[in-house]
C-alpha cells in the first residue's frame, strides 16, 4: 500500500489465475486504467493480451530446463512450471523480480531468479523451451518504462534476442518469442524477421498476427502509460518525428516459433500472415506445423505420391449472386473448424 498521511491506498494489483494445469496468484502494479498519474519507470505489467497470446502460442511438452526471458509478474513461468522440471526466469526490473517472486510463492512454485539483460544471466547455459515476451516496442532508444522499451533503437532488441537463442537451445529446444519488428516497405513486410533468422541455422515459423501504421501504434503506446494529455502530444509527434526518419512506414507485430535443429540442417523458414480473430498460434498448431514440416522433409516427392493422402475436416463457404444464367459464385472460402 501507499502511505499519504492518513490516507492509504493500494498499489499492487493481486488477482487470481488458473490454466489447466493448476490455479495461481498474481502480483503486479495496478495499470493506468486503475490509479492515478503516469506509471512509474519500473512498473510491472500484470496479466495482458501480449502475456496470454505467448502463453497459448508455447509448444507444451514436459521438458528438463526452460527460461522465461524478461518474466516480469511471473505469468510465463508459471505456465512453465506446470510442465518443465526447472524454470530459470529473469529481468532487469528488480521490482519485476521481487513481485515475480512473490508469484510464485503464492502460487507454490519455486523459480531460479536472476536479473539482468537478454542471456547474460544465463551466459554458457542451454535450455529445452524458452520463452520471451520481450519490451519490443520500437522507439528512438530511450527507456522510460522499462517493461516496454529496451533502450535500444527500433527493433535492436528483438533481432539481437534472435540472434542469440541459437546459442542457448539444446539440439531439438524450442524458442517461442514475441516481437514487433519495423517495416519499410509494405509489399515487403516480413524483410526483418528473415534477416534476423538468415543466419541463425534455426528452423522458424513466423506469423505476422498485424500490421499497424505509425499513428495506430504510437496511439496504442501512448494510451498505456497514463500520461497527461500535453505529455502525450509531445512525446506522439517526437515518436512519428522518428519513424518518419528513420523510413518506418508500419509495425509488424507477432510470434516467432523456432527449433535447434539435432543435426544442425536447416529444414524451413517460413514467415506468413495469418490475421483473422479465432486464428492465434496455440502450441498446439505450431507443433503440429513442425510435425508436417518434419514429414515432408522426411519424404521424397515419389513417396508423397505413392501414398493415399486425407484432408482434415475442412468447410467450403461459397458466395454467389444472381446472374442471368442462376447464382454466379463470386468467392470461395475452405476454412477449418478450430
């Protein structure tokens, strides 16, 4: 709580949370929509949008040893804890710590914590699944909140973190990252993400789940952070100033899959944009995805061809509209239920 005189209100936001492997308690600071003034420059965000589309994007399989890079409240490693042996999770925002600490106690977890930027805690160590919702917000370079902005220019932080989870993954571990990453040309939206993983020797599947113009993501950032509405105008048209400079004309935002192959060959590196409401990457879909990638790279063109091939279970929708001759389709849809 916060002490003013002989006032007293509260400061953490404490709420219950459950998967299906268990049910948690989470602590976190109380976000802008729920007290007064701008938030403080080591504010921990509590459970979000970001938080739960990384959780539901992660593969779920047991495994030894995984790492929830920037963990912030906790949220990632408790998912983790369900399934993984032992969970290293880490932050530069000592307060993070501290309320991801208590996360876990009051969730009857136990996590090895440690502070510090990207894989330093972790230097020379290897996992089996790691995790990361990093603060991609891209920017100028500077730090004001530091669970959204790395102090690294545009999308440095993102493409250094890539860059270097080669090195901490077991042959056969998987990395599920969120990221937003700069776009300078429209027609050719995915250019970063395959420059990041070009040389990483990593199999990926990455999924752009939007692509926002400047104006609609500073308006997103700036709506977050509770500042007055003067401080808010400066530090919108300083933002756009920026991305006008630096030729940033939209932001891709989503969710990077990628596997340690065992025999170090790289099978696939596939960016797509899958953007309609119900279609979020679930660990499921993506080990799925990985599964029929290994299956084709597995098989010879003449033994696909050999072989009696079923679709899943799939719907056609058709449009059509009254013509001179009957109903004229105009569009044509197979989706696939789930």
């Amino acid at each position: 709580v916060d002490v003013d005189g002989e006032s007293v209100s509260p400061v953490l936001d404490v709420r219950p949370y459950a998967d299906d492997a268990g049910e948690y308690v989470v602590f976190a600071d109380q976000d802008a929509g729920r007290r007064s003034g701008t938030l403080a420059a080591d504010h921990v965000l509590g459970i979000g949008a970001a938080s739960i589309s990384l959780a539901r994007a992660v593969i779920r399989r047991p495994v030894q040893r995984a790492l929830d890079l920037g963990t912030g409240c906790g949220v990632q490693a408790l998912h983790l804890g369900a399934h993984c042996a032992e969970v290293v999770a880490t932050d530069t925002n000592e307060r993070a710590l501290a309320l991801a600490a208590a996360t876990a106690r009051a969730s009857g977890q136990s996590w090895d914590l440690r502070r510090g930027s990207l894989f330093a805690p972790v230097a020379g160590e290897r996992f089996d699944l790691i995790v990361s919702n990093p603060p991609f917000v891209i920017g100028s370079g500077s730090q004001d909140y530091i669970y959204r902005d790395s102090g690294v220019r545009a999308d440095g932080l993102c493409a250094q973190l890539i860059a270097e989870v080669p090195a901490h993954l077991n042959p056969g571990g998987i990395a599920t990252v969120l990221a937003n990453w700069v776009v300078t040309d429209r027609d050719d939206w995915a250019a970063r993400p395959r420059q990041w993983l070009e040389h990483t020797g990593l199999d990926a599947w990455v999924v752009q789940r939007e692509l926002a113009d400047p104006v609609s993501y500073v308006s997103l950032w700036l709506a977050d952070a509770g500042e007055s509405p003067a401080r808010s105008a400066q530090r919108g048209r300083e933002w756009l100033e920026f991305f006008d400079a630096a030729g940033i004309v939209a932001v891709g935002m989503g969710v990077l899959t990628v596997r340690r192959p065992v025999d170090g060959r790289v099978r696939f590196q596939i960016v797509e944009e899958i953007t309609g409401a119900g279609e979020e990457v679930t660990g499921a879909e993506a080990q799925a995805f990985f599964d029929r990638q290994d299956f084709l790279a597995a098989h010879t063109d003449g033994d696909l061809l050999a072989m009696s091939l079923a679709t899943m279970p799939v719907i056609l929708d058709e449009q059509s509209l009254p013509g001179d001759t009957g109903w004229q389709c105009i569009s044509s849809v197979v989706r696939r239920p789930g």
